[in-house]
C-alpha cells in the first residue's frame, strides 16, 4: 500500500534572515500580543476575545521565493500575471552533491541526473540537491558557497520543456561575481526559476514527485515568498 508524505521545502521567515548586501535586512515582529489586546475589551465580560498580530516586511527575494520573468526582463510577465498553473506540477530532484562550494552545474551534470533518476524530463519542476542549506545555515557564508548553474544547463532545461527550477540557497548564481549568466540565460530563454529551498537532500532518489510553491498575488510583483512543499509516494 502507498503512503503519501510532504516534505516542506521551505526556509521558516524569522526576522533579519541571511540576505545579499543589495537587500535591506527583513523584519517579522509581534505587534500586539493577546495580553495587550485585553485592552480593546473585545467579545463579553463572561467571554473575552483577546488576538494577536505579527508586522512583516521584506524584499520579494529573501527566504524561499520564486523570481517572477518580470525580474529578469522589463518586459517579462510580473509575478502576479504569471500563470498560476507554473507554480505546482510533477517534479524530480537531481543530486548535485558532489558539485564543489563556488562550482558550475554543467549541461553533463543534468544529463548524468536525469539517469540517475530514472525520470525523463519533459516539463518537470526540476530542484537540484547541493547539501549547502544544511552544511551552512543560517551562517551568512551560505551567501557565497552556493555553485552556479551554467548557462548550458539552463538551456538543457528549456530543452526538456522545464520552465522552473529550484535551489538551495539564495541564488543559481554566484553573487559576488556580479556576472548572473543563470538569471541572464533564464531571461533570454524565459524559464525561471525558485531559489533557497530547503531539505532538497530528502528528495534526492524519490523519483517523481508533486511539487507546489505558489507566489503570494502581489500586483507588478518582481518575484514572491512561497511556501513550497513536495508531496511523495512510499
């Protein structure tokens, strides 16, 4: 009998979480407590309703987001625009542990996965495993370790019909380099992709599976947090 299991890919959003230097740090704070509350002498003397609330504020891209094409492109779609059918499909994860910390994952690389796995691409949300989430978070090193993903192998991607992919960490490129041929070859073949996805390592041999992380609907959005999650069959 087959059981099914959700796996949450999703990083928890806590305030000043690890962000480039581009970005202003975030903010995720009680703004009134259920003690405070009292003070509004809510519901009835026999019965009162306290509540609380939380403020959050932050850019698209810090934590577990997608990057909407508008990101990448002026003219791309905005997040809120994107079709929202993108954002959930089959899926399979592709070990990339052994890529180095600062290394390329090459169009060889995905091809050598892809039989590992055992799952023909054709339209798949493809997530790619390098185990740096768990070997550095939350020290902000994670910020410069992640290996890019070439130019090439976004390619094969598009070639194999996948217009979303996702990573570990905060990007699919290296940022300090300042050169992004990843977002820079997903713009010009419009594909894109998720980045800073957690526990990817859980899904390494999981063959295909469900995969969901839909962007909140924020109007002319560059990109948004998700809550993404996989959904196997054992």
């Amino acid at each position: 009998i087959m059981s099914r299991r959700v796996i949450d890919l999703t990083l928890e959003i806590t305030s000043n979480m690890p962000a480039q230097d581009a970005f202003p740090g975030n903010i995720y704070v009680q703004l009134v407590s259920h003690e405070e509350s009292r003070r509004t002498e809510s519901g009835t003397p026999e019965d009162p309703f306290t509540s609380t609330w939380n403020y959050i504020g932050m850019v698209e891209h810090i934590g577990t987001h997608v990057d909407a094409f508008f990101h990448m492109n002026p003219k791309g779609l905005s997040v809120d625009r994107m079709p929202l059918d993108m954002f959930f499909g089959k899926a399979v994860c592709f070990d990339m542990t052994h890529i180095p910390e600062r290394g390329e994952i090459t169009a060889e690389d995905m091809e050598k996965a892809q039989e590992a796995t055992g799952v023909k691409v054709d339209g798949h949300i493809v997530l790619l495993a390098t185990g740096i989430h768990d070997k550095y978070f939350p020290d902000k090193k994670i910020l410069s370790v992640n290996p890019e993903i070439t130019p090439e192998a976004v390619k094969w991607l598009a070639d194999h019909n996948s217009r979303l992919h996702g990573v570990e960490g905060p990007s699919t490129d290296i940022m300090d380099l300042n050169l992004f041929p990843s977002h820079r070859a997903c713009r010009n073949l419009g594909i894109t992709h998720y980045e800073w996805l957690i526990n990817l390592t859980e899904l390494i041999g999981k063959g295909e599976f469900m995969f969901y992380g839909a962007p909140l609907k924020l109007k002319d959005g560059s990109g948004s947090p998700v809550r993404a999650y996989a959904v196997i069959e054992e």
